[in-house]
C-alpha cells in the first residue's frame, strides 16, 4: 500500500519501505494536529532515526563522521533516512533538538551567576562563571556525542541505492573523483547557495562577536571589558541566546510542517528577519528590546542552519554528498575567516565603535536574505 501523501509503501507483513518512512497517519502533512502532536511527532521520528537499525546491514559511522562538523555529519545522516517530502521535517527534528540543548547552554552563566559563582575576573582572567559553563557544556557534549556515535545505524550501499532511485555502479563511479573533479561537476543550486551563506554568515559572525561589546556601551555605558555592568552584558546575551534558541525551536515545529516547494521563502524570511534583529540589538538602549529582537534573530539562525542543507542534498540526487556537504563548509568557514581578518582594520576605523560592526555585517546579510532567491533548486 502506498500512501498518496508520502510515498510509503507497507509491507503485507506491516512494515515500511524506506525502514524510517514516516507513517501516513504521524506524517507532518495530516493526523493528529492537536497542540502536542508536532512534538510528539519529533521525538517519535527522531528515535526512530537513531536508535532504530536498518533492515540490511549495522553500520556505525564509518569514514570518520563522528569527527565532521555538525552541517557535514548530521545532514547527510538525515539524508540517508528521508525521502525529499520528509526532508523539512527530519532536518527541523535535528535543529529543534539541537535548540533545546542550546537553552540550558546559553542560560549556564546566568544561572551560575545567580548561584553565586563570580562573574568578573581580573583583567586577562577568565571568569568563574564562564569556565564552568564550558567544562559543563563539554561534558554534555561528549555524552551526546557518544549517544549518537554509539546509537545512530545507517543504511548499506544496496539499501541506500534502492531507496533513493540511485544506479548503485553509477554511483561508486561518479563517487570515485578528486576534489576538482567534484567541484567542476557541482551542481548549480551548490554554488549559489555557497553566495547566500558567504554574505549571511559574516553577518551572524559579526552579531556573534560584537553584540556584547555593542550592548555593554549602549545600555549599561561602559566599553571596560574587566566592569561589572560588561559582565551583566555578557550574561544577558546569554539570556537573549536562550530566547534565540527557544523561538527557533518554535520557528522549526512550524516549518516542519511547510512543503517542500516552499524552502527558498522560509530561507530568505529567516535572513530578512536576522536583518532587522541586528539592526535593532546595535541600536537599541533598552535591554528588553535586544531581548525581543532575538525572537527574530532565533527566525534566522534556525533558517541558515537548515535550509540550505535541505535544499543542496535535493539537488544532489543521492550522489557524492557526504562530499558535497563537506566542501559546502567552506562556504561557512571562509566567510568567518575573511570577517575577522578584516575586524582588525575596520574596527579601528569606525573609531572601536562595535555597533558600527554589527551595522556593517548587516549589509551583507541583506545581500545574502535577496540571494536566496537566485538559488535554483534542485538543478
């Protein structure tokens, strides 16, 4: 039986065909729609991603995937469970839990704070506050980490190939190229999308650098990193994370329940939105607003982290991307790097003025929230 909204077939002995398909009944699409279902649905699904085997073969991570960057590793796990009409909903569950991790780890230094733990330090010394919110984050990490080398199974080579439509001999050989090669064969949509991240990561680079410093002088008046009202910046960016995070997360049920042939709208109203949310945190005088406008800036840092993920794994075809992925962090790290090389002059140049920084980011997120819409998906 195939089901018209999702492509599933079941089994005369009740079983799916892909392994993890998304019944008809729990698909995003339809069934139960009351408050908690889309959260219902995202645990089910995602424990059925990664605790669940394959019905061939118990591979565990191979090619060393645990050591990949999570916009290499993860996407193409998910791509190897999902049909393109899941794919929404499979990259949403990926980034709404990541969220949710994300919360307590923005609130550890304010709660640590409250809890007496020393927010300042002497100049060149970090402070208390701040170290124990790293070593409980990297404990955290390596539990989720191992959770995920230890329980995440993927598909065998004949069942990927079977799943996704794909010439298994056509495969290994189109598989089998050097990194010019990949490059030269990459598909259009790879290219323009590496245009959109360039431009919209030095921006989100830029508000991750310079928020604190920028609120600090504006709000609470002091550019003295060592100062109390700096550390009270510090903490309640943290706070504004933790609502980054909390409205992203609200922002991912949403879109995990849009169609697939909506991806590039949700991308560019994500980044419009992260342009407005910068423009007012670099501005504002009031922290209560830099809170607010991270309610949108959460719009956009769930859309840079999944969408065009989403959209490139569609237009590969099943074809070389976990490689494919890799390269396309490229378009993450360099624009990074090229930003804060060129801090150090253009921070001298609007006078130390780090709310100047953030307005100039600003641009190049406005030039990368109207490229989304030259990018061509699927081709």
């Amino acid at each position: 039986v195939v089901s018209p909204r999702t492509h599933v077939r079941q089994n005369l002995d009740g079983t799916l065909w892909p392994p993890y398909a998304l019944p008809a009944d729990r698909h995003p699409a339809g069934g139960n729609r009351h408050l908690l279902a889309p959260i219902l649905r995202l645990l089910r699904i995602w424990l059925r991603i990664t605790r669940r085997a394959h019905l061939h073969g118990n591979r565990c991570l191979p090619h060393g995937r645990l050591q990949q960057h999570r916009h290499g590793a993860l996407p193409h796990g998910l791509d190897d469970t999902v049909n393109d009409k899941q794919k929404n909903f499979a990259f949403a569950c990926q980034q709404i839990f990541a969220y949710a991790g994300g919360i307590l780890a923005a609130l550890l230094p304010y709660v640590l704070t409250q809890l007496g733990v020393p927010n300042t330090a002497e100049k060149g010394v970090v402070p208390q506050s701040v170290i124990w919110s790293f070593m409980i984050s990297a404990v955290l990490l390596v539990i989720s980490e191992l959770f995920t080398a230890l329980r995440t199974k993927e598909y065998d080579p004949e069942t990927y190939a079977r799943y996704h439509g794909v010439d298994l001999r056509a495969k290994a050989e189109a598989e089998n190229v050097g990194t010019l090669t990949l490059f030269k064969n990459a598909p259009r949509a790879f290219w323009e999308l590496s245009v959109v991240q360039f431009f919209s990561w030095i921006g989100i680079m830029y508000t991750w650098t310079y928020a604190t410093g920028a609120m600090a002088k504006n709000i609470w008046g002091t550019t003295d990193p060592t100062s109390a009202g700096y550390q009270d910046a510090g903490n309640w960016y943290s706070v504004m994370t933790a609502v980054l995070s909390i409205s992203a997360l609200i922002f991912g049920i949403l879109y995990s329940r849009s169609d697939a042939g909506h991806r590039k709208h949700w991308y560019a109203f994500g980044l419009f939105c992260d342009v407005v949310a910068i423009v007012a945190v670099a501005t504002t005088q009031n922290k209560w607003v830099a809170l607010a406008a991270f309610v949108l800036y959460g719009f956009g840092n769930f859309a840079i982290n999944t969408m065009p993920f989403a959209i490139l794994t569609s237009s590969l075809k099943g074809k070389n991307v976990g490689s494919y992925l890799g390269l396309f962090n490229i378009a993450v790290c360099l624009p990074q790097i090229i930003g804060s090389v060129a801090g150090f002059f253009l921070v001298p140049a609007f006078g130390g003025n780090l709310s100047y920084m953030m307005l100039f980011g600003t641009v190049f997120m406005l030039i990368g929230a109207v490229s989304v819409y030259t990018v061509h998906e699927g081709r």
